[in-house]
C-alpha cells in the first residue's frame, strides 16, 4: 500500500516525492515518458554533449528557500543568461536596454536619454490589458513591431492583442546596459546538470518509480492513499468542459563540427524563419567539447502541452475545472499543467514546497489528534 501515488516525475511531482518520503510516507511515482525530470531532462547526445531534450531550462529564482532545498540534490554552476535577437540584420540585446536602442539607430544616447526616448515613443494606455498593451506602452509601437509582434505570434499563435498581459510584463525593458536576462538573487545550473539532480532527489529507499506507465491503467490495481497529479487538469476531467488550449513546442537538434556557433546561449528570430530561438547548450552547461550542439524551437498548436495560453477565455474554463478539482477528494493538482499557469520552475519548486507543507501539517493534527483520543480510551 503506497501513501501517495504521485503523477508526473518533474519538478512539482519529484519535489513533493522526495518530502513526503523524508517523512515516512510510501511513495509510487509515475509518468508516461521513458525518463524522469519532466521537461527539465537532459542528456548526452551521441556526439557526448550534454543537451536540454526540451529546449533550454534556466534555472533563476529570488526565493533563498527554493533554492537552498535544490541545493541538497546538486552542485551549481554560476551561469548569468544572456540572449540577442536578430533585428534588422543586426544580433541585439534582449530585454531592449540602452545598448538595444543605441545599436539598432546608430545612436549615442546615455542612460537619462533612452530614458526620455522611450518616454518620447511610448503610446500611454489607460489600462494595461493585453501583452501588446504592455509593450507599446513602454516602448512604442515600432519596438513593439520589431521584437515582439511577430514572436509572439509564432510563440502563441495569437496575435499579442488577444494575449494576457503576463506574457510580455515577464520581459523588462531597462535603461542601463544590463544585458542579463534575469536579474534573480539566485542564478546558476545544476553541475552535473537536471537529470542527476532529479536522479539525487528521487533516490529515497520510500520512493518507488514507474516509467512508460498512464496511471490510469494501474490507478485500479496498485492500492494507495491519496494522489497528486501534475498532468493537464482537463485530461483528469475526460475534458468535461473542453480542452483547455496549450501551445506545444517541436524541438530540432543538430551537432555541429565546431567549438561554438554564437555569440551567446540563445538567439530570437522575432521576424525570420519559422522557429523562434537558437540555443546552443555549451554555454548553459559550461561543457568543454571540440563540437556544439544546438537546438531550433518551432512552436506549434498540437503536441505535448507545454505552455498554458493566457486568455480570459481560457481563465473561464480553468475556473470550471478548478471547481471540480476542489472537489475531488483526496487529490492534490500541483503544477503548471494542473493549476494551468505559466509557472517558472522555481514558483512550481515554491508551489509543491507550499502543498507539501500543508500536507505534512495535516498529517501532524491528525497524528496529534488520535493520540489524544487513544489516550483517552486508555484512560
């Protein structure tokens, strides 16, 4: 008898495994895929290079507790990410900083006059709604064209018009010359990179690991618990309400007889070719190799879900499904695809650390509370 069948081996799942076993508690994990880690797997290629199977994962976060609990599992390697996009012929800086401007007009401005050249472009909205919204409002319409129009459409398949605001408020824009992609207290990569930070953290003797396996067919043979599931919360449903709308990703991997092939990890395409990003791993993974290897990310509409599409539409129907997983007794929904959010790994490591908590509380008053009726029946 297992304590908790846990659906899905990727962060949200792994995480309130490894707890949960910590604790005693019996544990049977269980995903489709041949692997563990979620999307976050990586692997060496046949050319010996260490590679993201799904496209880049890059681990930032500003939250101490994330990552000093990841920190059990894994060694870090410091690593500040870095991304131009290919603009008018021309590799610049993203997020758009003073450097962006500067290269991309031939211009000398400092840090108060970019300040007043985007003040001087910016169309001011009333209210900020959709992610289009957002950027024409800091920076005008034709940076907006340039870098984000035509991404996000091949990103989303949407227009930004029609997307949430959160798409495009996740991209600042900056005055100085910061060329970071994120600005987190915490940003580094695992050492040896996911995959042996999962190996570590489901390595508990309580913890028990089914691959290849839909739950469904054993969720009748194999007793336990309680569940927490991490998988679409509308496949749960048998899509009772509909299909919540996903974007999907196809990723196209080539090695390549060479140390390095750009200048940075990755390169946006926001208005050439039908892929979106270049990411070359050597520079996430600090690997030494006389090859690289690369990878082109071509979004599409159907494949396994990856990212939940932001639209109050979309929000509607989440709320119907988020009824009835509220009701559904002893199941736990944890995780981007099961809370549909647009979650970053950390605020998914945040949010199984969150549940597990609340778990491991309830448990306590439960234990407390047939304490004091077993002592009383003693009595």
């Amino acid at each position: 008898m297992f304590d908790y069948l846990i659906v899905g081996a990727g962060f949200a799942g792994s995480v309130l495994a490894e707890r949960l076993a910590s604790d005693g508690k019996k544990i049977l994990i269980i995903d489709t895929r041949s692997h563990i880690a979620g999307n976050a797997y990586d692997h060496y290629n046949e050319a010996g290079i260490l590679v993201h199977k799904y496209g880049p994962h890059i681990f930032h976060t500003n939250s101490r507790d994330v990552f000093e609990y990841l920190s059990n599992f894994t060694e870090w390697r410091s690593y500040e990410h870095r991304v131009l996009a290919s603009v008018d012929g021309q590799l610049v800086p993203i997020p758009i900083n003073l450097d962006t401007v500067n290269k991309l007009y031939g211009l000398k401005l400092t840090s108060f006059q970019v300040e007043e050249f985007f003040a001087s472009v910016a169309e001011p909205k009333d209210y900020i709604r959709t992610s289009e919204d957002v950027v024409v409002s800091k920076v005008g319409r034709e940076l907006y064209e340039k870098f984000f129009r035509n991404y996000t459409r091949k990103q989303w398949g949407i227009d930004p018009a029609e997307l949430d605001k959160s798409v495009t408020a996740r991209v600042p824009t900056r005055t100085n010359r910061d060329d970071r992609y994120f600005t987190d207290s915490y940003q580094a990569m695992p050492l040896h990179g996911y995959t042996r930070m999962f190996e570590s953290m489901l390595s508990h003797p309580n913890i028990k690991i089914m691959l290849n396996t839909d739950y469904r067919e054993i969720i009748n043979v194999i007793p336990y618990g309680e569940m927490i599931y991490t998988g679409p919360v509308d496949q749960f449903f048998d899509y009772r309400y509909g299909k919540l709308p996903y974007r999907s990703l196809e990723f196209k991997h080539e090695t390549i007889n060479t140390p390095l092939y750009q200048p940075v990890a990755v390169v946006n395409y926001p208005n050439d070719h039908l892929y979106t990003r270049v990411t070359e791993f050597k520079y996430l993974t600090g690997q030494e190799h006389n090859k690289t290897s690369i990878v082109y990310e071509y979004p599409r509409a159907e494949g396994d879900p990856y990212y939940p599409v932001p639209r109050p539409e979309n929000a509607e129907i989440y709320k119907q499904y988020k009824a009835l997983a509220d009701a559904t007794k002893d199941v736990h929904f944890v995780g981007r695809l099961a809370t549909y959010k647009y979650y970053n790994m950390d605020q998914v490591v945040a949010q199984a650390l969150t549940i597990y908590n609340k778990l491991a509380t309830r448990s306590k008053s439960n234990y407390e509370e047939n304490g004091h009726a077993l002592a009383v029946t003693a009595t």
